[in-house]
C-alpha cells in the first residue's frame, strides 16, 4: 500500500522519534526513510527479508519497497527521518552516496552503529527538533 507522509510544507523531509504503538501496516512510500533504534528492539519486514534491529542499529529504507515493523519490545523506540525524492537527489550527489537515490537497491542497508556514532546522532537529532520548533 503506497502511503502519503504528508511532510510540511517548505521542508526536504520530517524527523521524529517514534515509541511503541501496536500494529503497523505494510506500506512504502515515496520518501527515502532511515531509521536509528534508540531502545528495545523489533523485527521488520521488507518484503522478502527480515532485519532483527535493536538499540544501535541503523536502517535505510527505500521508496519502492514495502516494509511494515511486525513485533517491538515494550520499551522500543527508535528515529524516524524521511527524505523527499527531491532532496536526495539534489543532496546525495557523490559515487558514495548515488545508492540513496535508488528505488530499491540490492545489499543489505541495516547495520550497527559504534557507540561514539550512536551517540552523537542521539544527540543530534533532539537539537534538529528543537530548532525547526522555535522558528
């Protein structure tokens, strides 16, 4: 099922942190989604594989692939950000970067961050919260 995020107008995309809340369904949709687990832990699927995550983990996902997170701890929380299609492209231009841009890129995109990684980006994205709040 193709979902719209509604995201703000005038911005690239959306940040959230998002806590245990029950069942979830099947979707994709158009934006570039990463998620950064903060506590507990979760299974998704998407589509035909299956990523255990838990705190520390980072996963990438795209817009052509359908993902639905199945089971979460009681205590799961994770980052969400979302990416407009026209953000990443103007944005990830580099050989490095050029899988962001895909649809649905073969590999595995799921992976655990080191701890000092980890922790900035804890610390990171409440700042990037609170500054899109006071303007």
């Amino acid at each position: 099922m193709r979902q719209c995020l509604n995201l703000p107008a005038g911005l690239d995309g959306n940040l959230w942190h998002y806590r245990h809340r029950g069942r979830n369904a099947m979707h994709r949709h158009a934006e570039l989604e990463l998620n950064l687990v903060t506590s507990g832990s979760g299974l998704y699927l998407l589509e035909n594989r299956k990523y255990e995550i838990r705190r520390g983990d980072l996963l990438w996902l795209f817009p052509a692939q359908e993902h639905v997170l199945v089971e979460q701890s009681a205590d799961f929380g994770m980052w969400i950000g979302v990416f407009k299609p026209k953000a990443v492209a103007r944005i990830a231009t580099g050989d490095s970067a050029k899988i962001l841009r895909q649809g649905n890129p073969t590999g595995e995109f799921c992976r655990r961050l080191p701890q000092p990684a980890l922790a900035r980006l804890e610390q990171l994205f409440p700042e990037i919260i609170a500054t899109e709040a006071q303007q």
